[in-house]
C-alpha cells in the first residue's frame, strides 16, 4: 500500500471532482500531477483492488487505427 499511496489518495480526490472518469483520464491526470507518473498496468491494478473504487462502466470506441477499444468507467463508492 505504502508504495501506491500517493497515487490513491490523488485518483480518491480526482474522483471527487469529477463524479466518474475512464481508465484513460485517471491515467491522464495521474502522470500529469505527478513528476514520476504509472503505467497502465499499475493504475489498473490500483483501482482493481481498493475498495473505495467501483466499475460503473464502459466506454467502446474506436482508434485511430481502427481497433476496438474498451475503457472501464471509474467511480468513488458511496457510503
């Protein structure tokens, strides 16, 4: 937890802010708040397994490419 937790405590507030946000966003806003930033896989990770944190949703699309894309939607856990 130590190791992740300024990276919670930021997604915890953006969250806040914004109401819902998508994988991509969080990750955004991440790496352009913090000097060191995470990956994909890290950010995942740390929505996947904290409690405070709860899949609402997806986002399909396309990419410039033309590949399927689908982004989870994120949001903060009413108590």
């Amino acid at each position: 937890m130590s190791r992740t937790k300024r990276i919670r405590a930021e997604i915890s507030t953006f969250l806040t802010e914004v109401g819902e946000a998508n994988t991509s966003a969080i990750l955004d806003h991440i790496n352009s708040r913090f000097r060191w930033g995470a990956t994909m896989n890290q950010l995942g990770n740390v929505l996947a397994r904290d409690s405070r944190f709860e899949k609402v949703g997806f986002n399909d699309g396309t990419d410039l490419g033309g590949f399927r894309t689908r982004v989870c939607v994120w949001s903060m856990v009413l108590a």
